[in-house]
C-alpha cells in the first residue's frame, strides 16, 4: 500500500536496490538508492553520515526530528536483511517527532500541546486528522504507515524457522516512505526549523537538498 506514494520512476530505483540487496546480499552497493533519497528534498539520511556514531546534530529540534533517518539509513548502508525491523521503527520513530512537531506549534487545542510527548503515531494522526492540520491524503498515508510501524514494535517472530518478519525491501520501502511522508509534514515548518539549528551543525550536512 505505501507503494501508492512513489511515482514509476521512485518504484523502479526501489526494485533495483531491492534486487541488488538480494544478489550481493554481502557487497551491495545501491548509491544510487540515496539520490532518490537526495532527490525527495529537505534533511534525510542521505546527507548525514552512515556511521551513527558520527552525528551531526547533537543537541536540539535537528537530533530529535532527524536522527532516527540518520539511524534508519546506517541500518540499510550496513546490513539491510539483519536490521531490516530496526530500520522500520527509526523510519517510524521520525514520523512520529515530526507529527509531534506539527501538533505542538499548529494545534489550537492546547491540552493537545501538553499532552503531545506521550502519545503514539496513531493517536498524533488521530489528532492531525480532527484538527483538519494536514490534508486527508497524508491522515490515510499515515494510518498505512503506521500499521507496519507498530508491527515493527510489537510483533516477534518466534518460529526460527520462518522468514524473518521484515525483510529489505520493507526496510527500503518504509524509509523512503517516511521520507516522503515526513518531508510533507515539515515542509511549512523548514524554515523554522533550519533557523533553529546552529549553522555549525548545518555545515555538516552533505549535498543537503531544499528544494522542496
């Protein structure tokens, strides 16, 4: 379902990187996988460093919103069969700050406000939905979104013998997906945010794209 939100061209780059996962599962190479990431515009893993220990964004609204991309990418850069479920709930996890991002500066409800820290993605699309914040389109791409998240926390695989629960092309799918999803969320926000962020920090991003 979440393919519906990539064009042809997205879909195609997506199933290459997906069967080049699956022919070199020990060497795959899928820089390629990135410049669409690249090409989806504002912060994403592409422009951060796969290294998790290497992060650009130690303190602030930039660590919060976007360190889960920079997690998600470094699982798919490392090992995307193993971490497969790990990069799904970083995918998650951004999707989830950014909507809290949203509610707490857009919101006219003000118990929403205070309250927003703790709820779950489900329950912040709820609330993007009643307040009419966002389009409908997104509320529903969300919802979907939101159903793989929450099997990525809740549901194990106990059967050894079966597959694993997710596999790489949920990682590469749910990443780009959140990536699309999230920049939506943002995008009235992004000049808030960047201005926020100390320039040093924003220097250390690589080829960051704003043309959103």
């Amino acid at each position: 379902m979440l393919n519906a939100l990539l064009t042809e061209t997205q879909k195609e780059i997506v199933e290459r990187a997906i069967q080049e996962i699956k022919e070199n599962p020990e060497s795959y190479n899928i820089d390629f996988f990135w410049g669409l990431d690249a090409s989806i515009g504002g912060v994403g893993g592409y422009c951060m460093p796969f290294d998790p220990t290497s992060n650009p964004f130690p303190t602030g609204i930039g660590r919060s919103l976007f360190r889960p991309l920079q997690y998600a990418a470094g699982a798919i850069k490392k090992d995307a069969h193993f971490l497969a479920r790990y990069t799904v709930q970083q995918s998650g996890l951004h999707l989830e700050k950014a909507a809290k991002y949203v509610l707490q500066r857009v919101s006219i409800i003000e118990n929403v406000k205070t309250k927003v820290t703790t709820l779950t993605l489900g329950k912040l699309v709820e609330k993007l939905k009643e307040q009419d914040i966002v389009q409908q389109n997104l509320t529903e791409q969300l919802k979907i979104f939101n159903e793989l998240y929450k099997k990525s926390k809740h549901d194990v695989n106990q059967d050894e013998e079966r597959e694993r629960l997710f596999s790489p092309a949920d990682a590469l799918i749910t990443y780009i997906s959140a990536r699309i999803l999230g920049k939506e969320l943002l995008r009235p926000h992004y000049p808030e945010i960047l201005k926020s962020i100390e320039e040093k920090y924003l220097n250390r991003l690589k080829g960051l794209n704003m043309n959103l």
